[in-house]
C-alpha cells in the first residue's frame, strides 16, 4: 500500500487546489486504518460515517472558497475525548456504553479547521499507565516492531502517526503520555504548557495536572495545529487567557544563541548507551546550529516525583469513585488498585505536595531564567518487550515504570511545555526520542529548535518497514 500524503501542509495544499478531494485523501486514511488494525490496534472504534460526512461538508466549504488550515486533514483522538454520538470509552468496560453529546473542544477545533476524524484511538485503560497494554480493545503495538510496547497512555495516537494513517492525533499527558510513546514509536510529541489547550469534553486523570496536545511527524505540523488548538475556552477554567501565537510563522528562525540547558545528574544517569549516543548527538547537532550549552542543577527532583504521585492517586480515585462504589469489577486488574489506593491516601498528603508543587515551581523559575531550552533524553531505554517489568540499564535493573517516567513526569507537575522529537535509532531498529522543555508558555522557542533540528536531520521521515 502506498504511503498517502504524510504532512499537513501537503494535504490542505492538494485540498484547496482542488487537486485531490477531502473525501479521496480520508477514504486512504480509512483503509489504512482498517488495513493495521487487527495488527496494531490503534483505534478502539472507526468511524467511516462520521468522517465522510465530515469530509464532505470540507469539500463544500472549499468549493465555496473557504481557507482552511487543516483542510482535508485526517485525524483521530484518544478515546477519552468526546466525539458527538459515539462512546468516550477511557478505554474501559466501566464507559463502554458512554455516548458522548457534543464535541470536546479540542475536537470541535480541528473540525471547525477543516480536519476530518476517522476514529478514537486506544490507549492503556483510564490513562493510568504507560505500556498500551489494554485487555478490553487489544494491546497497542509498537509499530517498529509488534513484539513491544508501544507506551502510553496515548498508544494508539503514536501509532495512528508513527503508520502513516494520519498525520495528527490528539493525546493528553499527565506524566508523559504523550512523549514517551512519541519517543517509543518514532513521532513528534507536543506538550504544551498546562492551560494552553482546553481539556473540556475529555475524561481526567488528575485535573491540576492533565495536557492535551498533538503528535504528528514534524514539529512543523506540530505548530500548525497548536495553533488551531490553543486558546482560552469558557469551558475550561484552567484555560489561559493569553494571546496564541503565530506558531507557524516563527519556527524559521534560527537558533543561534539558544542557550540549552543539561543536566547530567538525573536526567543522564542510566542511559541505555544505544540512548545516550544518539541523545548526545542531537545535542551536537543542536549546538553545530549555533546554540551554547549550558550546564544547570533542577533541585526538588524527588521531591517533585513523591508530591506528582500524591495528587495524580487522589484525583484520579476522586473522579473514578462513583463508579468503584458500583462498578469496581470491571476495571481491569493493573488500574482497580491504583484507584482504590487513591481514595485511602491522607487529604494532608495531598495538601502538603500542593505546596511542595508552589516550592518547585518557584525553585525552578529561577533556573529557566538561565536558559531557553531544557535538553533531556525522553526515555532511558527504547521500546520494552510486553510483560517486561525491568529495564537493563547501567547500574542495574530498574522498575519499568520509573525508567519511563522519571524524566516525563516533572513537567507535569510544574506544567512546563515540553516537546518529543526523534533523534535516532537502536541498533535492532527501534527509535529513540529526545526532549526539549521551555518556560510556561514558550511553545514557539520548543517549535522553533525542533523544526530546526529536523530540517538537519532524517530520523522524523523514517517510516516502520510494515507501512511502506
């Protein structure tokens, strides 16, 4: 099967031109969709009906001389996100028969774009893990090989990517849930700072620390479509009122002088080498292009992992406890004692790591004042066997789950923007992923050293044997 046309830029340019038709470039979508499926289980429901309809009201719109800066677009959401008249599962038994009635705002905005969604897309059940191991809808599957994990909670967001079905899917990320697959399955993960997209029609995790943002190939699709996502929303409390920004327009700018900041405590301790090589040569590459490194010490770091976990278990049991008091049965075994253990955990645990969170966050404004960008790799380790518990890494065995998250989570907890970008592969062919984290709001400078790093390197376009 071919590869359809692979970026944004590339479909809204054939749509509008009239060159090729919003109902032509979904229905490759949908077959591609269809044709991975059983393999990959990226989606938890496709829906043909919704996007042909959608896809000819885009049509009409351009007929008309509508500019549209998604025209044509196909994209698919993580099924926590309502999509008007079909289930919003969470990926759980406990939602199966949840219908939604409108439209999440973030969906509505790709829509009202001329973005047209062909399904909802599987994810580890409740958002509350990181492999996309789901016994509900199927395992995720990593792309770059089935055998593996393909991370999570936004599984089937990177793998929708990552095969060429759609160049855009929309995840959330309350510890890393969309950078570590981005990393896992070779895509570009944003992000984007807490409140700079809405969360309103989504399902939570943990309010205080949840992020919508999207993964697509290129940080130039990235910004594209940040920009049609950000913005206040009167649904959304935590919305920000600040301006958006021309994200497009500014990620052509050169970066040198970008002062980037390392931290080899932490954050380059107990790299798999394959990692630690080709992260150590982004950073090279980054630096060739004009930026300076500059060395900097984040405090708090353990701090900041017990006072992450001591909100993210109450708020998550807080939304979920209706249902357990009925429906406990039906979560699946890994979640129902993540959720249980959140109710019993102390309202004074809780307190305090929301103060400890103010300490961090007032700890860290000073050290970002120093610098532009945070350099950091996004996992130690590439892509996990199912059923691993450990990762190998220098130093000895690590539980898995801290392998992958010590170096997400933190951003959560502060709410800084952070990007997930390729920068290399392992020698038995599995992608690696580095990390770039800005101040609050400065989405273009995180777009903008990507977008650079990817007209200079290759590891974005390379495309799993089984899609070609």
């Amino acid at each position: 099967m071919n590869m359809p046309l692979t970026s944004c830029s590339e479909i809204t340019t054939a749509v509008h031109s009239q060159q090729r038709s919003a109902r032509d470039i979904v229905d490759a979508a949908l077959q591609r969709a269809e044709k991975f499926q059983d393999r990959f289980r990226a989606f938890t429901k496709i829906t043909p009906d919704i996007a042909r309809r959608q896809a000819a009201r885009v049509d009409e719109r351009i007929r008309n001389g509508e500019r549209l800066p998604l025209a044509g677009v196909p994209f698919a959401v993580k099924d926590l996100f309502d999509l008007e008249g079909t289930p919003t599962t969470y990926g759980a038994k406990v939602f199966a028969n949840r219908i939604a009635k409108s439209n999440a705002t973030a969906v509505q905005k790709l829509i009202d774009a001329g973005g047209v969604c062909i399904g909802k897309l599987n994810l580890h059940e409740c958002a509350f893990g990181f492999t996309g191991e789901n016994p509900t809808f199927g395992n995720a599957r990593n792309p770059w090989d089935p055998s593996r994990i393909a991370g999570g909670s936004s599984s089937g967001s990177a793998i929708a990517v990552a095969l060429g079905i759609c160049p855009v899917t929309l995840g959330s990320d309350t510890g890393g849930s969309i950078r570590q697959p981005s990393a896992l399955c070779g895509v570009t993960g944003l992000k984007p700072t807490y409140g700079r997209v809405s969360r309103a029609g989504g399902l939570p995790l943990s309010w205080t620390m949840d992020h919508v943002g999207p993964l697509t190939r290129t940080a130039a699709d990235a910004a594209l479509v940040l920009k049609v996502l950000a913005g206040t929303d009167p649904a959304d409390e935590t919305s920000s009122r600040r301006a958006v920004p021309d994200y497009p327009a500014e990620i052509s700018a050169r970066i040198r002088g970008l002062r980037i900041g390392v931290m080899h405590r932490w954050f380059f301790e107990g790299l798999d080498p394959e990692v630690a090589a080709a992260v150590t040569a982004g950073l090279d590459k980054l630096l060739s292009l004009g930026a300076r490194q500059v060395e900097v010490n984040l405090p708090l770091l353990e701090e900041t992992l017990g006072a992450h976990r001591a909100i993210i278990f109450p708020e998550a049991s807080a939304f979920h406890r209706p249902f357990l008091e009925k429906q406990a049965a039906e979560y699946a075994d890994d979640i129902r004692p993540l959720l249980l253990s959140g109710l019993f955990m102390p309202a004074v645990n809780y307190l305090d790591a929301l103060r400890a969170r103010r300490i961090i966050r007032r700890e860290w404004a000073k050290v970002f004042e120093t610098i532009d960008v945070f350099l950091t790799p996004t996992t130690p380790v590439t892509a996990t066997p199912f059923g691993a518990t450990m990762a190998e890494v220098p130093g000895g065995p690590k539980p898995l789950v801290r392998a992958y998250l010590d170096l997400t989570l933190p951003f959560n907890l502060t709410g800084y923007p952070a990007i997930a970008l390729p920068c290399g592969f392992s020698r038995s062919g599995l992608p690696i992923g580095m990390q770039l984290v800005g101040q609050p709001f400065t989405e273009s400078v995180l777009l903008r050293t990507a977008h650079q790093y990817q007209q200079e390197t290759d590891w974005h376009t390379r495309i799993p044997t089984v899609a070609k």
